[in-house]
C-alpha cells in the first residue's frame, strides 16, 4: 500500500490514476528482498485457510501465482476484482468468484499490465490495460465471455475506465488529441464516448464513479482553486456541480450510492486530509480518521456505509468501515510485521473487497465478511 509520502494529494488532476498505479506496483518495494524462497518473508499460501482470521471475517484470495494482489472492486454476489502479479511477474487484471478461485483476465495485447477497476452484477468488469503499443493505458471491458474490449479515447492515447454501472455505462477518463488534458468521460453502451467537460478551462477531470441513476462524479479543476482539484457531481440535467472541501483547498470524489451520497477525501483547513460523505442535506461531512492525520474513502453502498483507509496514531495504515451510527471502525488486517490495510469497495451486503499486508510481508487481495449477515 502507498506510504505516507506517496499517498494521494488531492488536487493533482491526476489522483485517480496516481493512486491506482501506486497500490499495484507497493509490493515491489516491500518485497525487495523476497527474491526467492529462503527468504523470512516468503509468502505464506496457507493464510486463506487460517482459523482465526475466518474468524475475524477476514478471508486472504491469494494471487495468481505471484507475490502481489488487491481487490478493487465487490458485486452484490461477492464476486471480486482486482489485480495480481503472475508466476510470470506480470501484473495482471483477475475475476474471483467463490466457484472459480482467481482467473486472469489477461491484457488488450497479451502482454504488460492490466488492472480491474469495477465490476457490475451481471458479472463485467472494466479497468485498464497497456495498450498493442505497450506505451499507453487504455480503458477496457472484459464481459462475462469473450475477450476484452478497448473502449476507445476523445482522440487521445490515454484512458481509464473506473466504474461501470447495470445499464452497462462506464465512467473514467480519456485523453483528446491535446496529449496534456485529461477529461471526464462516459462511454455508452453503444459505443459513444460522451465528454463531461470540466468545471473551468480545458484540463483537466476525471469520472471516478456512478450509479444507476446517471449521477457521476470524480474530481475537476475548478474557479479559483489554480491547479488544484475539486470533487465534483455530474448529471444530464445540471451539469457539472462543485462539491466544495472541508476547508482546504482540494478534494476528490471517489464513490456515490442510488442515494446520491457521496464519498471521497478533501484537505481540511489544517492541510490534513480526511475522508468525507457528502449528502445534497447535509453537504461535506468529515469522517475523521482511525487516530492519524490521513483517511480517505474509496467506497459506499446504498445502506451509507463507507468503507476507505486511514493511518492510526503509529502512522499505520488500515482499512476501515464507517457507518452513522458506529462512526469509523478499523477492520484491521491480516496481520503481521508489516500490519496495514485498505478497503476499496463495498456491496450492498457489506462485504469488503481491498489489499492487506500478509504475515509473509506481501500484499494480498482481501475481502471482509463480518459485515455481511
């Protein structure tokens, strides 16, 4: 998982991307020295299986042969998405499903990266893939057979797609032939790419989520903020709207429910920065954090249960679970030396799909089920 200092800072224009790139590639730096099998922090395979963890609600899906693995994405059936490194050492988009275990997806050329972003309950999935050249990502959809989909771009070499909705819309970002903007797109089920504009000039937004609804939101350049971004909540009918902060300067929407509830982090007045859900009654409400300075929340279903990270009062990282009436709860990890969390999305049950670091040093795709009756 990120450390402190490569952590998402609000503002970037790019934080979506910078956030899910970084997950991915932090197991190489944790396990630099986990080269071979003698090492003391080789991986334990055993973990799924383990008591006490079952016990805990919290069940490890293993990898796809290699030493890394996340879950991104949970659909209402449990079925996780995400990514893992392979026996091969590349790293690689996965379907898991309780029948079928963890399968790779495979990438648009057969070769490089891949990662799963969203998964519907019809069982798609979108995400992003190196592209035939090798030298760009492009946004992706793998249905429930057959192979995957590049969904295309504004004209541009760049795209990610971060959600998709059950009418079969997928929300993300693309590039334009203008290689420096990055604009917030909607891809149709028939093949049209809508651009969602910006709040002011030509660069740059980003799509991060979206119901079914047709609500979509991410983060945006706005009036007055110079570089910095803004969470944002877009529909057909008003366009874009700026959500505000919690008193910083700048802001990301990550997540929003059939409610319209919206989830995401901002910096607060004291430069911090802290999870919110923002709800058109009650505006930005700050979630607070785990006893650290960080939090930032990734996920939200349409019970309002959020679910993200935030750093303890050590300085560690964990997932958690925040709801009204409990306020934020630490799901805590699958333990260890390492011991630190995220959670990145959660289903209408509450279960919880993320990354935890093992006993063994590396990170695998995890998923908590104490949540879930």
């Amino acid at each position: 998982m990120p450390t402190p200092s490569e952590k998402p800072t609000p503002g970037t224009g790019r934080l979506g991307t910078i956030r899910l790139l970084t997950v991915l590639f932090m197991g190489a730096a944790i396990l630099a020295a986990c080269s071979d099998n003698s090492s003391p922090l080789a991986v334990d395979q055993s973990l799924s299986t383990t008591t006490s963890l079952r016990a805990r609600g919290i069940v490890d899906l293993g990898t796809l042969g290699g030493i890394v693995g996340f879950g991104t994405a949970i659909n209402y059936r449990g079925d996780v998405g995400g990514g893992s490194r392979t026996s091969a050492g590349s790293d690689h988009a996965f379907r898991w499903t309780a029948r079928t275990g963890m399968v790779d997806l495979g990438t648009l050329a057969g070769i490089g990266f891949s990662q799963a972003t969203s998964f519907s309950n019809s069982g798609e999935v979108v995400g992003l893939s190196t592209a035939a050249s090798g030298q760009h990502l492009r946004a992706v959809l793998w249905p429930r057979s057959g192979a995957v989909r590049d969904l295309g771009t504004l004209g541009g070499d760049h795209a990610i797609a971060f959600a998709i909705n059950e009418l079969g819309v997928v929300a993300g970002e693309s590039s334009p032939p203008n290689a420096q903007q990055i604009r917030a797109v909607l891809w149709q089920p028939g093949g049209a790419i809508v651009d969602l504009g910006t709040l002011t000039g030509p660069c740059c937004s980003s799509a991060r989520g979206l119901n079914n609804r047709g609500q979509v939101v991410g983060e945006t350049t706005a009036p007055g903020s110079g570089s910095n971004a803004h969470a944002f909540l877009w529909t057909r009918r008003g366009g874009m709207q700026d959500l505000g902060t919690l008193g910083g300067t700048s802001s990301s929407a990550t997540g929003v429910n059939e409610k319209g509830q919206v989830v995401g982090h901002s910096t607060t007045a004291t430069g911090e920065i802290h999870a919110f859900l923002w709800s058109e009654q009650g505006g930005m409400v700050d979630l607070g954090t785990l006893g650290g300075t960080f939090s930032q929340a990734n996920g939200v279903n349409n019970r309002g249960e959020v679910v993200g990270s935030s750093t303890q009062s050590s300085g560690l990282e964990h997932a958690f679970l925040w709801t009204a009436s409990n306020g934020m709860a630490d799901l805590e990890s699958l333990g260890g030396l390492f011991n630190q969390s995220i959670a990145y999305a959660i289903n209408a049950c509450g279960k919880v799909a993320g990354l935890s670091i093992a006993p063994s040093g590396a990170s695998r795709a995890t998923v908590w089920t104490r949540n879930c009756a």
